[in-house]
C-alpha cells in the first residue's frame, strides 16, 4: 500500500534494527484519514469472506481494528492484557510474548463476547514474531470460533511471525512489509 509506506518512510522512526516507531499516525497519535484508507483496504482484502467479528490486542490495534469494523458492519472484541475488577472470571485466556516491550502478558477475553459460530478477522498494527496473532488464536480456538484471516498494518518480514503464519495456512493480508530495517535504512518487500 503506497499510502501507507510513504508515510513510514517520511515519519518512521527506525530505532535499532528490529524496532520502528510510527506512533505520530499509528499507534500513539493516530491519523483517522489514513486508517480509514486502512480499513477500506482490509474490506477490499477481504470482501466476500464471512466476519462476524473482529479480534485486537490493546491497546495499538484498538484503532485500525475499530475502523475497519465500520466497512464490515461488526463488533471489535480486543484481548486485554491486565487484570481489571470489572472484568468477568470466565474468560479465554492466553500467554504472550511482547517482542517491543520484551514482556510476557495474559491476555483476555470473556467467554460472552467470542461464541462457536463466530467468525474472526484479527486485526493489529505490527507483525514481528506472531506471537500477539498466536494468542488471539488461541483464544478463537478455546472458544470452538473459526479465524477467518488476520490483517497487520506492518509486518517485519525479516521476523518469523508472517512466515509461521503462512505455513500454517491462514490468510495473512500486510499491507506493509519491512524486509530490512539496517542501519536506520527502510527496505520494503
């Protein structure tokens, strides 16, 4: 997607050779014009598979997975990674690692909002190892639901996520992918 490169190559921030930043339009200050040519993207991806739902983890993926249910006229349930007062007990839950924060988290999501006949589109910004996509799978699983494709914003192609993805048989859409990040240089695929 033309857009959306050009704008990580003039506003992307490469910090080291495995982390880009690109929270002035993604994921911290966010550029509803450009997620909404996102979501039009994944629709156009994905027209005339079944949704009823899309997936996320918070808090990056919240955004583009909220725009991209306006194109497919379904909720968004997202995976929480913190334990809350108000959240149910019964919940499907799974172990993630965080490649950025390098942080191990329990992801959540109650049993009300992900039934057997679902589904799921998931939905997130980044794709590095595949373990964020792993446990939201995991968690479509537990709860007997089927997983329809997963749409990431970038992918880190040189990371083994997209590829484990691929072999598996899911329909992977990236509409980035990042080949190389060396020396602060962008290399796209």
């Amino acid at each position: 997607m033309y857009i959306l490169q050009k704008r990580i190559e003039e506003e992307g921030k490469v910090l080291n050779d495995d982390v880009l930043k690109v929270d002035m339009f993604i994921n911290h200050q966010i550029d509803v014009a450009l997620l909404n040519e996102l979501g039009l993207e994944y629709k156009r991806r994905f027209e005339g598979y079944e949704i009823t739902k899309i997936l996320t983890i918070e808090a990056s993926g919240i955004a583009v997975a909220c725009i991209t249910a306006q194109y497919f006229s379904v909720p968004v349930v997202f995976a929480k990674k913190h334990e809350s007062r108000n959240m149910d007990s019964s919940v499907y839950q799974s172990e993630v690692y965080s490649f950025t924060k390098e942080k191990i988290y329990n992801i959540r999501v109650s049993k009300e909002f992900i039934l057997p006949n679902d589904k799921i589109l998931i939905i997130d910004d980044f794709l590095a190892n595949g373990r964020a996509i792993l446990g939201l799978m995991d968690i479509i699983e537990q709860a007997g639901a089927s997983l329809t494709g997963v749409g990431v914003v970038i992918e880190k192609g040189f990371q083994e996520g997209g590829n484990k993805l691929r072999e598996a048989g899911v329909k992977l859409e990236s509409l980035a992918i990042i080949d190389s990040m060396k020396n602060g240089n962008l290399k796209f695929r």
